[in-house]
C-alpha cells in the first residue's frame, strides 16, 4: 500500500505545486499590469496623441501618432513625419494604421494616404489609390499568405506585387474600420454603419447578419483569440463575443457593456494569458480586474513579445508595464500652460484638474480634480474660462466654480461637451471649440451652432483645437490640418486646398505691424500671405531652430516672442521687416505698385521664355561634369572654410542617408541647431537645409553627367531623397530643368 500511496502523493503535490506557481503567476501578471505608467526616453514624443502601437519581427516598437510615425528601438526614438527638412515624407504626419508584410517593408496608413517603408534601405514609397478615392486609409491587414490589405474610409484595397500597385477589390461605398483574417483564410470586415463582410478573392463579398442587440451596426476592432473565437469592439454596445448558432446565424456568446465596461466605445483588443484587454473612449478595459487610465481615450492596445502592454491614448501619450516605462513625478510632469488672471492669480492645468494660486496666497486649490482640461482662456470680466475633456466648460472666479456650461445640461449651442477651448471676442460673444465644430453664444444670449446654419461649409463641423481673434476682429478656427477664417465667407486654409504647408496648427498671432502668424508642430513659423491669401513657413528665413513651434505672443516692445519648444526666440520688428521675404504682408497702398509689379512680370515673362529656349542646350555648361559635388562660391576667412568643407564632407559621407538632415549634421559638427544656423547662414548666405539641398543637387548633376541612363527614382535615392516627385521639383527649381531634360541636353552636347 505504502508504495501505491507515495506516486499518488507526489502526483498531487505536483499538482498542488502548479496550481500554486499559476496562481501567483496571475496575481503577479495582474500586479504588473497595476504597474502600467508613462512612456518615457531622453527623446520626447512629437505629441501626446497616440493612436497605435505595433511590434514588427525584429521586436521593434513603431507608435502612430497624430504627428508622425515614432520607431522605438535599443531605448531610442526615431521620428518619421513630413517637415521642413523632409517635406513629404508620408502623406500626411497624422498616421492611423502600421503593419509590416514578409519583406520587411513597413506598411503607413495615414488620413490622407498610404505610403510603404523599406526596412532595409530607408527609403519611403507613396502608394498611389486612385484619385476618385477618399484618401484615408483606416486600418491594414498582412495574411499569412503574404497580401497586404488596407481599408479606407471608402472602399478596400489589395496590393498586386506583379505591377506593384494597390488595386480596388470593392466595397466603395462603405467605410472600413476593421480588417482580421478568419482561420479559414477569409478577410472579416468591420465597418461603421453597415455591420459585417468577409471577402475572399473567389468568392467575393459576403454580408454577415449581425445579432439585433448591435444597433449601431458599427464594428471598430476584430480580434480572434486564442481559442479562435471572435470578439468585436463596437460603438454602443461594448466588447462581443459572436458565434455561430445551428442555423449558421452568428448570435453573442459573451458580452462586456454598460457597468462591466469603461466605455460601451471600444476602439481595439488584445489578449495576454488568456485575458482581454480594451481599448476604449474612457480608459482600458482589463477582463477579470478593475479598469486602468480611467478617463483617457485608449485608442490602441497590443501586447510586445516579452508579454508587456501598450497602451496609446488621445492626448495623454502612451503608458507601458515595459522597462522603457518609468513612473513620472509630479514635478517632472511638464505644464505648458500658466495663466494669469487680473487679480495676477496663477492657473495650472494639470492631468487631471487645475492647480489655482491666489497673489495673496502660496496654497494651491486643485480644482475639479477627476476631470482632464485643456486650454485655459481669460474673459473680460476676470472670469477663467476650464474646458474639459467629455465634459464641456467650466468658468470660475478666484478658484471657485461659478458655472458650468454643457450640452447634456441643456447648453445647446455647445456641439458636444469634448471643449479643446474657448474664447470671448472684443464684441463679447463666447465662442467654444469642440469635437464636433464650432458653437457661439452672443453677447445677447442667443445660442449657435455653425456647423448647423446655411450654407457652412463642412469644414466648421469638424474637431477644432483652438481660437483665436485678430486685432480686425475675425475670429480664426485650429484644425488637424490647418486653419478657418470665421468671417463671412469662412475660408479654409489647409494643406488640402494648397494655401496651407504641412503640419499642424499650434498657435496664432496677430502683431501691432498687421502680420499674422501661425506656429505649426512640422514647418514651424509661417506667416499669412495677403496678396496670395495663403499660409507660408519662414521658419528657416528667420534661422529658427528645429521645426515645432508651441506658442506665439507680442511682447510690450512690439517684437514677436516665439516658443520653439527649447527656448523662447524674440524677434523684433527690424528683423522682420529687414528679413528677405519671399511673401507680402501688407495690404497696398497705392495702385501704381499694382502697375509696376504688372510690367515688372510682363518683362521678366519675355526674358524667362527666351532663357528656356536656350536653357536644355547650354545647361551642360552651366553645371560642368567636372563640377565638384559642392562648390561654395564664397570668399571666406581660412577658419570659415574649414568650417564648411567640414560640413560638406559630413554632407558627403551621408549623402544617400534619406534621413540625414540639420539635427543630425548639428550633432556631428558638435554644435547647436541655433549655432549652426547662424554660422552657416553667415559663411555661405544660405540656410543649413539649403546648404544640404545643394551638395546633394550638385552631387546629382555629376552622376547625370558621369551616366545619363540612370533612371530618375534611382538617382533621387542616391542622393538622399525618399521622394522622386519632390526630387524632379528641386532639380528643377535649382537648374531650370528636370533631370531627364538635363540628362538629355547633356547627351546632345556629348
């Protein structure tokens, strides 16, 4: 008996032992996931709005944000956005979708296009979607045999390797939000409005009939678990499980909604040791425990290879249980924004709630301590005007609550109680900027909402960041792309309509002089252009470091302080005027300017057409093949020169690096960007950028000379352009012709 009784003992202590070593595992899975805190490197973050987190097979972390594309790799960032030193890398730096195919090619959906990175050169490809399709691209699929899939907001796309183009497998007129491969190969499509698809390529479009319990019919992220069951984030109705019944009909098997959830939004799904985790519009959803980030819009979750979660918000950055991930103090939180108010109180926004201190006083008041604010705005009347997140708009007096202003309180000419800001004009009216456009109530209590009157156009319905009132007294509306003049017309300036450059809009300035300024996150300062009706970057005019600026403002001297981020830069009204302009910013004053500026272009016409006819045979010897690959005609002291030969040889030795560029030649010169800028503006009269731009088109010429065959997309990635397109421009804005042309005149010429 003895010896029956002891295999039996130990099996069960065995087995006691792995239940034992499973439940502390969970508990100690459950306390890391209680660990979850704030990314953080040395590098910041282009923003703080985050939409998705993926880890390619090499383990590297690629994060889409709102302002760009951020690699995360060996506990550094790198940033891919369109700016001033690569102006059209990606289609649009607000990026919604990452993947990676079996090449090792990184896939970019972005809101107005799709664009594919080569891993392994660097180089950066547009894929072209037809010009009659709306250009967001919502979500990308890569099955295990190998296709690429991306889902627009109008239609789905394959990419066909043998003509390497994206081609229109159907469904035009819905628009997708969520692609999964099911296990028997087919693609599941969740969209917003129109329920589900599968699709096969044999077969075609399916429409699946959803359970009735899912009103909306609108499916925002697939996930199949481990199990191979089916689970949908939906708009209304929580997270789903779907399964088929007898009769084929798909029926929920298992739902989180109403107090289970956050949110009855969820955005997206991941499962880590057979527990689910939910992105969703107020905080993440964790199956079994207690939601985390409670408030935060969770618009990506996914789990790395080591088992650690990611979790990407809109507007507070991205969390991770990953050793990247280090707890912030309070104080190393960074605030950008105090404001005064008359009686010289401070106001702090904060996280969550904001921190008042009176003159009088050194004790803070935290005042609504659970609610996430934006940017604060000072009335006429003293009053400080909170607007919050989900929560419309709070004015308070001496760090006191005095009112609260919402939609669901019946304030109706608030568009929805998402406020980024608001503002009163020097008539007295208040206006607010919100989620869904923008809402004014008048000085006589009348109550609007623009997007609601006549003829408006579409563009005042959608989100709006900020306002701001010029010294005319029009009121100027922040969008992701651009701006909106609330005049009469309200005209739209973005990079859409081509009166806009890329990036966008961080603040708005109107000087003593009559200049309008705008500071963008990707072209830095522009300035509007009266006379073109149009938004141009002086950024590099005025040798302004970096390409982000945060905040515009008139001191008392009348010079214009700009916020790059690092420093605050004063520029005074002599520099400005004195500043060689490419733009004009004053209204005429007289019509015989007009007269003159008239026959000035009819001359300069007539000389320009007959420069052109000479220009493709004489161009060989404009730029000569013996030319060197960056000739400075400068005359210049011994130290200057070293200085620059310096910097073309670094030029040089990195010339088909795509991503080579100021920050970079900056740190091998050993040198700031400020110093950098200043010294080259001096020693060559062009700015860092253009001194860059030149060795390269220079550098182009030679090899056209040494090889005219080779083809143009070649040449442009020899010598560091991602962009064939903007590399032809270039080309042809320095030599006069395109490089085929130059090509061509310089055959003739041999």
């Amino acid at each position: 008996m003895g010896e029956k009784t002891v295999p039996f003992s130990a099996e069960l202590a065995c087995l006691l032992v792995a239940m034992l070593l499973g439940f502390v595992a969970r508990v100690s899975a459950a306390d890391e996931v209680e660990r979850l805190c704030p990314f953080s490197t040395g590098q910041r973050m282009p923003t703080s709005q985050v939409r998705q987190v993926y880890e390619d097979r090499e383990g590297t972390m690629w994060i889409a944000t709102f302002r760009g594309l951020v690699r995360y790799a060996d506990g550094k960032l790198r940033v891919y956005r369109s700016n001033l030193f690569t102006p059209e890398l990606l289609p649009c730096n607000n990026v919604i979708s990452v993947c990676e195919d079996f090449r090792q090619r990184l896939w970019i959906g972005t809101e107005s296009g799709l664009c594919r990175l080569d891993k392994n050169t660097g180089r950066v490809v547009r894929m072209e979607l037809g010009k009659e399709r709306e250009l967001r691209v919502n979500e990308l699929l890569v099955t295990h045999d190998g296709n690429v899939y991306a889902g627009l907001i109008r239609g789905l796309m394959r990419y066909d390797e043998a003509t390497r183009q994206m081609v229109g497998a159907g469904l035009d007129d819905v628009n997708i939000q969520s692609l999964a491969e099911m296990p028997n190969g087919d693609i599941l499509i969740g969209s917003w409005g129109k329920g589900l698809f599968t699709y096969s390529p044999s077969r075609g479009f399916k429409p699946v009939a959803l359970p009735s319990a899912i009103a909306s019919k609108t499916i925002l992220a697939l996930h199949y678990d481990r199990l191979k069951r089916l689970w949908i984030g939906t708009l209304n109705e929580g997270l789903c499980q779907l399964a088929a019944d007898g009769n084929g009909l798909w029926q929920i098997a298992a739902q989180y909604a109403g107090g289970d959830m956050p949110s009855d939004c969820v955005y997206s799904i991941a499962e880590k040791d057979g527990r689910l985790f939910a992105g969703t519009r107020k905080g993440l959803f964790v199956e079994g425990r207690k939601p985390l980030l409670a408030g935060d819009e969770v618009l990506g979750v996914c789990i790395d290879g080591a088992g650690d979660l990611w979790a990407a918000t809109k507007g507070f950055g991205l969390y991770t249980t990953s050793a990247a991930g280090k707890i912030q103090k309070e104080e190393d939180v960074p605030h950008y924004q105090v404001l005064t108010d008359k009686e010289n109180g401070k106001w702090e926004p904060r996280n969550y709630g904001v921190e008042y201190r009176s003159a009088q006083s050194s004790q803070p008041v935290m005042l609504l301590p659970t609610l996430r604010p934006y940017r604060l705005s000072l009335l006429s009347n003293g009053r400080v005007a909170i607007p919050m997140h989900d929560a419309g708009l709070y004015i308070s007096y001496k760090g006191k609550i005095e009112r609260h202003l919402s939609r669901r309180g019946g304030d109706m000419f608030i568009p929805h109680d998402l406020v980024h800001h608001a503002i009163e004009d020097s008539r007295g009216n208040l206006w607010v900027a919100t989620r869904l456009g923008i809402g004014i109530r008048t000085y006589d209590g009348q109550d609007r909402v623009l997007s609601d009157m006549p003829n408006v156009p579409k563009c005042l319905g959608e989100e709006i960041y900020f306002l701001a009132e010029d010294r005319e007294g029009t009121v100027w509306a922040a969008t992701a792309d651009g701006m909106i003049r609330c005049d009469s017309t309200f005209h739209r300036y973005s990079l859409d309509d081509g009166n806009f450059p890329i990036g966008n809009p961080t603040s708005f300035c109107h000087d003593k002089a009559g200049r309008r300024w705008v500071g963008t996150d990707g072209m830095g300062l522009c300035i509007y252009d009266i006379a073109k009706d149009c938004f141009v970057s002086v950024h590099e005019q005025l040798q302004l470091p970096g390409d982000i600026v945060t905040d515009l403002s008139v001191a008392a001297d009348s010079s214009l302080l700009v916020n790059v981020g690092s420093e605050v830069i004063s520029l005074s009204g002599s520099e400005l005027e004195s500043m060689h302009r490419n733009v004009r910013t004053d209204e005429p004053q007289a019509y015989w300017w007009i007269a003159c500026a008239v026959a000035a272009i009819l001359v300069c016409s007539a000389a320009f057409a007959l420069y052109r006819r000479r220009r493709v045979k004489s161009i060989v010897h404009t730029v000569p093949p013996s030319a060197q690959s960056a000739p400075i005609a400068v005359e210049m002291a011994d130290q200057q020169r070293e200085f620059v030969d310096k910097a073309t040889a670094v030029v040089m030795s990195h010339l088909s690096d795509c991503d080579f560029d100021v920050p970079l030649l900056a740190n091998e010169l050993s040198t700031s960007r400020t110093t950098l800028h200043r010294r080259m503006k001096e020693m060559t009269g062009k700015t860092t950028s253009a001194f860059i731009r030149d060795i390269r088109m220079n550098e182009a010429c030679r090899i056209l000379s040494a090889s005219n065959s080779i083809r143009v997309s070649e040449l442009a990635y020899r010598v560091g352009f991602n962009d064939p397109k903007y590399f032809s421009r270039c080309f042809k804005e320095m030599f006069g012709v395109l490089p085929g042309d130059y090509a061509q005149g310089n055959n003739v010429a041999k």
